[in-house]
C-alpha cells in the first residue's frame, strides 16, 4: 500500500504544480508568455498521465492490500481512474487538445463579429470526436452517458432527464407568473462601491463564513475561478464591478463555497486522488449554498446589511434592508446565463442539456443550432437574442469540447437546496444562527456530511446519506416558489 501511495503523492504533486502555472497564468503571468506556459503545464500534466497508466502503478495497484477503509476507496477510485484514462487512445486524446485550441481561436472571432458560421464547421468537428470518445469511454445505454461521467461520475443521462424534465415542467410558468407581476428594482444593488472597500467586505465575510485565509487566498482574475494546490492550499479569484454591487460579492462567495469544500478535505487523504470534490455538481452544489442560500438570504442580511450600508453610503445610504434585499434577488430573464437569476439559470442549463443531447445523438445539425436555441430561448423565457454572440455563441464550453459538462451547474443549484434543508433539520437554530453571523455549525455540518470524504462517496450516496434521498428537484422547487413567491406576490 505504501509504495502505491508514494507513486500516487508523485504523480498528484506533477498535478498540483501544474495547477499553480494554471493559476499564474490567470492571475500575474504576462501575455507574451503563453505560448511557453502551454509547453510547460503540458509537460506536467502529460508525465502525471503516463505515470498513472504505466505498468508500475497498474502492478502496485494489483499487489496492494488494503490495510484500511481509505486504503480500499483508494484503490477503487485509482482503479477506476486509470480504466478511464487507459480506454481513450492517446491519438485521440492529441486530437481532441488540437481541435479544441482551433476550436477556441474560431470561437472568439465567431463571437466577436457575430458570425456563426465561421465557428460551425469547429463544432461539427468536436461533436464527431465528442461521439468517438463516447465509444471509447463506453457507456450503457447513449453516448451521452460516457460524456456526463467525465463531470458527474455515476449519474445517467436518464436520471437527470428525468429530473430536469420536472424542473421545467414548474419551472417555466413560474418565469411566466414573475415577468407578469409587478417588477422588483434592481437600482439599489447599482451606484456608487468603489473597488477596494468591495474587495476588502467581500473577503471579510468569505472569512467569516470559514474559508481559511491561512491555507488560502484571493487574486484578481478576469474569469473568477477557485483552484486547488493542497488541501492546505485553495485559492479564490475574483472580478469587481465598481458600479454594481453583485459581481464581486456573490462570486466571492461562490468562489468561497469551492474552497471551503476542498479546503474541509480530510488531511488523512492528502495528496491522493482522493482529495479532491466528488463531482462537478457536488462541487457546485458548495458554491451555490453559500452563495444564494445563505447569502441572498433575508437572515443573511439581518446581519450583513448595516455593515455595507456603514461601508458603501455613496450607494446605500438612503436604501432600506428590504429594498436591498429585493434587489440582489430581483428576477429578469436575460439571454446571458452568467447574468442570470436564481429562478432562470436552470432553464439556461436545461437548454444547453437538450441541445447537447440531440447533437450527439444527430437529431439536430449545427447549421439548425441557432434557430433552435432561439426558439427554446423564446418559449422557455419569453425573450429572444438579438444576435448569435448573446445567444448561441456565449459560452467557451463546447468550443474546449466540454460536452456534457453544463447540467452540472443545474444540479449544483438542486442538490444544495436538498443540503441545506437537511442541515436545517439537523439545526434546528440555522436561521437564527445565520442572523447574527454565526456559521460554524453550518460549515461543521457540511464538512462531517460531504466535504471530509472528499471522493470516497458519489454524489448521490453522499446526498442519499445526508438527506435521506437520491438528487431530488422538488426540494428546489418548493424553495423557488415559497422565496420568489413572497417576492412577487404568488
Ligand atoms: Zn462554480
């Protein structure tokens, strides 16, 4: 067991220091570098693969003899890994990395001059090797099943359909009930919050609600993202808007959630491949409880409220608590899913979701595309986009070939509702503790129920254990309709 370990520390330390040129990259590195940045994390990442798939780790993983229940998860989980890596040809896995960086290039000036079709041909591209590498991958029954594994390990295409389609089902009358009532302003969450004093709140309360700045810290970054070097080394970025209070805020505290799941890692499982999230929507699940949950909460602001109102007077002295509140949580369909509310962002992600499916399974060709995400656009949210680089063109994803990724988003936002209900169960004082800015019991309860597994537990057994149910929309839903009902009046 040790020597398979010692070989597993190696190989996950080439990932970790490939992880902090990724982070430089983002956040200090200068532009001219690029090129040899790319050369260098390449390097790494490509020794930690061979290292993990060659005859030396496969022989010890077959010798090893598990001396504990970590011991037996490791190997599992390790065995797992390396059948997934060693399925894929490594011709394929060149291909895929060249399609993508052209794919990339074409997609930024598709974006930029708004022209669709000079991405298209990319797209039809990276659908036929996302099709290739579903065969290689395997799966049971769709080629999409393979692809969803990359992201949420253990979660089928039919589960979530199924969860999804019930989500929509409430889901896009209750968009229709909020754009016909009266509406919510906006206005006070915009004025005047100068940069620094966001920085210096947003980090204060991240800190408060238990991000370790000891084993941590915030950059600035064009795309906020939270990243990995050790449990003892999680990192936040983030952006601010000096004219809008939301951005820096909330993506702090988005960003926070990450890092206080990785940074609540069990240390007995540093530096194995265990330490990391179990899944993207388990990981996303973190951010968003700590993000909306807890910080678009009324309780939350009971709190928070005067402290920004003292820190931000140019903006919020004339602005009561209820006006403020209403306006971090006011709901408006945008074709833009990284502007989007609480109640809308699901339908973004189910409209991707069914694209993606129908592509990979031929139902829908690229040149269809646009006209196809415009008119769910229209009937899901009652608006169109004016031109394709607000419409289909917005996100990076499909470009890098990340196909199957996007409903793990929709899940993060189902599977937190279900976490925080259970926590509440667990402690009865939850509201009361948010109130007055104690949340120590809810991060205790989040480390003991997910957080110290790291990948020793799926997704679902994870959530089966902690809240008696498998992934489960409803819970979502009762909470969109009980806080966005008293909002607008339904
Ligand atoms: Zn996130």
């Amino acid at each position: 067991m040790l020597d398979l370990k010692n070989r597993l520390q190696r190989i996950t330390h080439l990932n970790q220091a490939a992880a902090v040129l990724e982070w430089d990259q983002e956040t200090h590195m200068p532009e001219g570098a690029e090129e040899s940045r790319a050369r260098q994390v390449g390097t790494l990442r490509s020794l930690a693969h061979e290292m993990l798939t060659a005859e030396e780790t496969v022989s010890l993983l077959e010798k090893a003899s598990p001396e504990s229940d970590i011991d037996s998860d490791l190997v599992r989980v390790v065995r797992r890994d390396i059948d997934k890596a060693t399925r894929v040809p490594s011709s394929l896995i060149a291909e895929m990395a060249e399609a993508s960086g052209r794919s990339k290039s074409a997609w930024m000036k598709a974006r930029g001059t708004n022209d669709f079709s000079l991405f298209a041909p990319h797209l039809e591209h990276i659908l036929e090797l996302a099709v290739k590498h579903a065969e290689a991958l395997g799966y049971d029954e769709s080629p999409y099943d393979a692809l969803l594994d990359q992201y949420e390990e253990g979660m089928t295409t039919r589960q979530v359909n199924e969860v999804f389609e019930s989500v929509k089902k409430d889901l896009i009358p209750i968009v229709k009930q909020i754009a016909d009532a009266p509406q919510i302003s906006d206005a006070p969450a915009h004025g005047d919050f100068p940069v620094d004093r966001q920085w210096d709140f947003g980090l204060r309360v991240a800190q408060e609600l238990g991000y370790d700045l000891n084993c941590g810290r915030q950059d600035v970054s064009a795309h906020p993202f939270s990243t990995t070097f050790s449990i003892t080394d999680v990192r936040i970025t983030t952006r601010s808007d000096e004219r809008f209070f939301n951005p820096a805020f909330f993506g702090t505290l988005h960003e926070a959630g990450h890092a206080m799941y990785e940074q609540g890692i069990d240390l007995a499982l540093e530096g194995l491949p265990l330490a990391d999230g179990t899944s993207l929507g388990m990981h996303e699940s973190q951010s968003r409880l700590w993000e909306n949950l807890v910080g678009r909460s009324a309780d939350f602001w009971k709190h928070y409220y005067p402290q920004a109102q003292q820190l931000f007077p140019e903006a919020l002295s004339g602005v009561s608590g209820d006006a403020f509140y209403k306006a971090i949580n006011s709901v408006s369909a945008s074709p833009v899913r990284v502007e989007a509310d609480e109640v809308t962002y699901n339908l973004h992600i189910m409209l991707r979701f069914e694209l993606e499916q129908e592509m990979i399974a031929g139902r829908i060709s690229v040149a269809d595309l646009p006209a196809a995400w415009n008119d769910r656009m229209e009937s899901w949210l009652g608006i169109r986009p004016e031109n394709d680089t607000d419409g289909v063109l917005q996100d990076i994803h499909w470009s890098l070939g990340a196909i199957g990724y996007f409903p793990t988003y929709a899940l993060g936002n189902l599977m937190s509702v279900q976490l925080f209900n259970a926590a509440e169960r667990d402690i009865p004082a939850l509201n009361e503790q948010i109130a007055t800015g104690q949340f120590a019991p809810l991060l205790g309860w989040l480390r003991s129920n997910v957080h110290q597994y790291g990948r020793r537990r799926s997704a679902n057994e994870l959530l089966e254990k902690a809240t008696g149910s498998t992934l489960n929309a409803a819970p979502w839903l009762d909470y969109i309709r009980q806080k966005f009902g008293a909002l607008y009046g339904f």
